[in-house]
C-alpha cells in the first residue's frame, strides 16, 4: 500500500525533528568560544538555572527522602531487616532518583524558564539585534545557557540526595528509633564510590546537557508568538521527561 | 559627506518567502549621507529592504551593493564585519530586558573593541546624553517608556559611530512629544556622523519633514522615488491612494473573496 505524500511527511517529520535537534547542538558545539564575557554570562546562567531551583530540589529531595524510607522501612520491617533501610535509600537514590528526578524537577522550573526567555527574546527581535550587532546569537545566548546545565544538574543531584538521605535519616533514626551508627555504617559499607556515586553523576552530567540541550533548542525554534512560547515550554518538559527516562533505563543496563 | 558613509544600490532584486513573491526585479538607489525614506503599505516589503541590506536576507536574483562592497555574496565572517559599520534601530527597540541601559549600550563595545572599561563607560554617557537619557542610564528597559526605550536603542545603534543607520518604523505608536524628539535625533545624528540613514517608514507626514529622499514600494516593486515634494505631485494612482490615504484603489479595501451575493446564497443553499 502506498503512503499519501502528507502520511509520508507525517513519517517522516519525527526523524526531521531529531536531525534538526542534533545538528542544533552540534552547530552551538562548534561556535563555543570562551571569552571573559562568555563566562561571565556563564556563571550568571549557572546562578539563575541552578541557584534558582534550589527550593524546589531541597524541599522535593527532603520528602522524597522521607516517603522512600517510610515505604522501605515498612516493607523491611516484615522480614525483620529494618537495618538495610539506609543502603536501599542510598543505593536507589544515587544510582535512579537523584538524577532522574532531579533533572525532572529542573526541566520544570529552569528549563521552562530558559525556552520562554529565549522564545520571548525571538518574539521582541533580540536575537535579531544580537545578529545586527554582529554578536552570534547562539555564542552569546545558547553557550552559556547550554553550560549552566551541564554545570547546574550535578550540583543540583548531589544536593538533592544530601536532603533525600537527611529525610531518610530523621524517619528512620529519629521517628522511628533505628541505631544511627548503623544506618550510617551500612550506608558506608555496601555503597560503592566509583560504581555507584560515580555512576549517578555520570547520568547527572549527561541528563543536565540533555536538559539544557531541549531547553534551548525549543525556545530557538519557537514560534514568536504568545501560542509558540508557550507550545514550546510544554514541548521541553515533555522533550527532557522522555529523553530522561529512556536515557536513565539505557545507562544503567550499561552501568550495571 | 563624510568619504565613507557609502550608497546603497539594489539591483533587479526578487526576493520570495513562503512561495510568495515579495519584490520583483526591483532597483532602489539610495543616496550617501542622506535621510532616505522607505515607504509603502503594510507588507509591501519595506522591510525585506532592511533585511537585504543587513545581509539577513539573500536575494532569489540580483545584487545587493553598500559602496563597493556586494552584500549578497559575503559570507558570515564578512558580513559581521560589515554589520559593525551599520547601526539598525528595531521596530520595538530590542533592548536586552536583562541589562540596564547602560549594559545596552555598552554591549557592542565590550564585544567589539578592547577598550578599557573606563573609556567605554565615558563613551556610553556621551551616547546616552545624545539622545538625552544619561540619567537614566543604570535604570532597566521596563521602567522607561516605550519612548525612551527606542532612544537607548538609538544609542546602542550608534555606539560604534556606524556609517550607515537603519530605522525599522521609528515613530510607530510615539506620542507626539516623543515622535518629535525621534525626528529630531535621527536628523542631528545623520549630520553629526555623517551617516547613509534610511527609515523604513509609512509615517507621509512626518517623512516631509525629515528625508531628502524618498522612495514608495508597494506591489512588489518601487513605484515612485525622488524628494518628499517630487512624490508629493505624482500622479501615479498607487502613489496617491498612499499618501492620501484612500481606503479603497490600487491596493483594495476588501481581502480577495467570490462575490457576496454568491456567498450568500450559497450559505443559504447550506442550510
């Protein structure tokens, strides 16, 4: 059976939106310069994506921590194991939440907020001016924004499983009674540096160029309209939600 | 005139977006060290012009020339040379919302020069005070008015002393105080830097007081050119319907649609 031109398109326009995706990143790649005003800019990215989260992965880490221990220390309490509660948190927070989540989170709060700045600077002829001036618009707007992903997300996991592991803490040694010198001493004993932890941050650094990545490439590309922005900062949170989540399966079966 | 403040010459320029045509094989001479004024109807392709000359646009045919140097055949190393002689004015100004005044300006100092912060700081000051907003300098784009956000833009544009100066509809939706001042500064700026100005315009009132040239572009090519009192006595219908502003003639009221009455009975056979 034939397909119509317009179901053929319809194919089609996917594999066209991944290629479009990629060659924007490779395009953003290959013009990177780094000037004292580049990473001026850099770090003031780094402070509105990644200091600007902080209460949402704070607070979302701390229950996260909290609700995990909670369900872990009922289920382990069956089988009288209460004292393995602290190397599950560890371990499931390291190597799947802290990342994934964290990213998740950040997709919400810094990602949105980078596609919109961006669509919004398309909309008034901001970037048009940058390019009058003879500044490179994806230099001076997609560079910095691109690094303070890669450079926000890590910093961001590793604070979010500092509050998961404090929330775990207090349900399982101050509500819950269990001995600290062993929730602590298990957590030691069976997490792995390098394989675990460092592995988590691996993902980390990987998720935060992807959540940075789709954060810029949608707001380059939306429509300079009211409906465009905001098309395109739903499209990055579907975008980096799924890359994530398909990203995190596909590390860790390498990973293990 | 100053020596470097070069003509602009389109050649049999086409230019199609979209599958539409929006100029066809038009040539527009635009004198040096003038005030040119470009006008036409909305979405005639006043600013295709612009873009052309900035190089943002290729042509589809023709030739693209600011002095002697042919614009639609650089590449982007060129052309951001070029660019850094041209100062373009924005339609909405184009402020960087995130930067003060200041910043604004300063901008394409700080990336294109190695002067000493203390040298660029002056320089801004002076820039701002020429278009009278230095005391607002460490104030950001949302707290001026839509005015006073165009004349930081006008500074910006003039930070490098540009030879060429680029007004993308510079008194759309100004009060009067403001248009005032607007006319002003674009006319003591072109003879301060002795700059090649073009303003891209539908303003007919107030391109009398301003340009030394003008040319009218509507269905796709130039209609009429000359000084502001040579168009003024053309007979040309498009020319006319322009600049007395007729409703209905060469460029129609209604949006092309089947007769009304067809319509209608035709609704009526619907239902």
């Amino acid at each position: 059976m034939n397909a119509s031109p317009s179901g053929l398109a319809r194919l089609l326009n996917p594999i066209r939106k991944l290629g479009d995706v990629g060659l924007f990143l490779l395009t953003a790649i290959s013009r990177m310069r780094f000037t004292a005003l580049q990473v001026a800019e850099t770090l003031r990215q780094v402070y509105f994506a990644g200091v600007r989260s902080l209460v949402i992965i704070v607070t979302g880490g701390f229950f996260v921590g909290l609700v995990l221990t909670l369900q872990t220390f009922d289920a382990l309490s069956r089988f009288g194991a209460t004292e393995a509660v602290s190397t599950i948190l560890a371990l499931s927070l390291f190597r799947e939440l802290g990342p994934v989540l964290t990213t998740l989170l950040f997709a919400g709060r810094a990602g949105t907020s980078i596609t919109a700045e961006i669509g919004l600077m398309r909309a008034t002829e901001q970037l048009d001016a940058l390019d009058l001036m003879a500044i490179d618009p994806m230099e001076r707007i997609v560079q910095p924004r691109l690094i303070a992903g890669i450079i926000a997300v890590p910093a961001l996991v590793l604070i979010f499983n500092v509050c998961a592991i404090l929330g775990g803490l207090i349900y399982a040694v101050f509500l819950m009674g269990s001995d600290p010198i062993t929730f602590w001493g298990n957590m030691q004993t069976i997490v792995e540096l390098g394989r675990d932890f460092g592995h988590g941050m691996l993902k980390a650094v990987a998720f935060g160029l992807i959540a940075g990545w789709l954060a810029v490439y949608f707001g380059w590309t939306a429509r300079p309209t009211s409906e465009g922005v905001a098309l395109a900062t739903t499209q990055t949170v579907i975008a980096t939600a799924i890359s994530i989540l398909v990203l995190n399966f596909v590390l860790s079966a390498f990973m293990l | 005139m100053n020596e470097s403040s070069p003509p602009i010459r389109l050649r049999n320029v086409t230019v199609r977006l979209g599958g539409r045509v929006i100029l066809e094989d038009m040539s527009l001479d635009i004198p040096a060290g003038k005030v040119t004024a470009v006008m036409g109807p909305s979405g005639a392709g006043k600013t295709t012009v612009m873009r052309l000359i900035t190089g943002q646009l290729k042509p589809d045919t023709g030739e693209v020339w600011l002095g002697d140097q042919r614009v639609d055949q650089m590449n982007s190393k060129t052309l951001n040379r070029l660019r850094r002689g041209i100062g373009v004015l924005l339609q909405n100004g184009a402020l960087f919302t995130d930067l003060t005044c200041f910043d604004n300006v300063a901008l394409p100092l700080r990336e294109h020069t190695d002067l000493p912060e203390q040298l660029i700081r002056r320089l801004v000051l002076l820039k701002l005070q020429a278009v009278g907003l230095r005391g607002a300098a460490e104030l950001y784009p949302r707290e001026l008015s839509g005015g006073m956000n165009r004349r930081v833009a006008m500074a910006r544009a003039i930070a490098l002393d540009p030879s060429v100066l680029l007004y993308d509809e510079p008194f759309a939706g100004l009060d009067p105080i403001s248009l005032g001042v607007s006319l002003r500064l674009i006319r003591s700026i072109t003879r301060a830097l002795h700059t090649t100005s073009v303003v891209i315009t539908h303003d007919v009132a107030e391109v009398r007081k301003l340009a030394d040239f003008s040319c009218i572009i509507a269905d796709r090519r130039l209609v009429a050119s000359g000084s502001p009192d040579t168009l003024n006595n053309s007979e040309h219908p498009l020319v006319r319907q322009f600049l007395d502003g007729q409703p209905d003639g060469p460029v129609p009221f209604h949006y092309p649609a089947p007769e009304l009455a067809d319509q209608l009975l035709e609704s009526e056979r619907r239902a």
